[in-house]
C-alpha cells in the first residue's frame, strides 16, 4: 500500500474485499468459540457455527457497507463490542485504509 502511494501518487485504487475477509477469517476466528458438532447431523459438515462469530461477521460487513461517516460511527461502535483482540486486529490492520474498503 505504501509502495502505490509513493510510486503512483493520486491515483485512486481499492482493496480486495474478498482477499481482506479470508485474512480476517484466518486471524480472527481463534477469538470467538468452536463451532459445535450438531447431534441431528451425521455427516462431516454438520456443525453449529457460534452465534458471537456470526454477530461478528454480519458487523464487520455491515461496517464496510456504511454508507456515510456517520453511519460508520455508529457500526463502528457496534463493532467494538466484540472481543477486544479481534477489533484491535482489525482496526490495527485493516481499517487504517477504511478510505479503500468502506463503501462511503
């Protein structure tokens, strides 16, 4: 990101989502519980996915689609009330380019 900044100065260019959820994904996930095996299912894919790591999810693309700054505010706050090295990870990481990743 630095390097594109200094060598094309001005020109406007946005992060992959897609690429920028998988590393979430991958670094965040060991915060939040195991998903658990569900006992109706007897196949391989039948398990629970916690509740906190989907309220997590649908808050992290719920900031990303803000489409004012003051509704980023407001996501953001609601964001912050999960744990505190996931949001710190993210913040950290990701939100420091917010300018190529939030919709407004």
């Amino acid at each position: 990101m630095n390097a594109l900044d200094k060598i094309f100065p001005g020109v406007v260019h946005i992060l992959c989502t897609w690429h920028v959820n998988m590393n979430i994904l991958a670094t965040c996930r060991k915060h939040f519980p195991k998903d658990l095996k569900d006992p109706k299912q007897t196949s391989p894919q039948g398990y629970i996915t916690d509740p906190k790591w989907e309220s997590f999810l649908k808050d992290w693309s719920a900031l990303l689609d803000a489409s004012t700054k003051d509704e980023y505010e407001i996501q953001l706050k609601s964001f912050r009330k999960h744990p505190t090295e996931a949001v710190d990870y993210i913040e950290s990481t990701w939100l420091i380019w917010k300018e190529k990743l939030v919709k407004y």
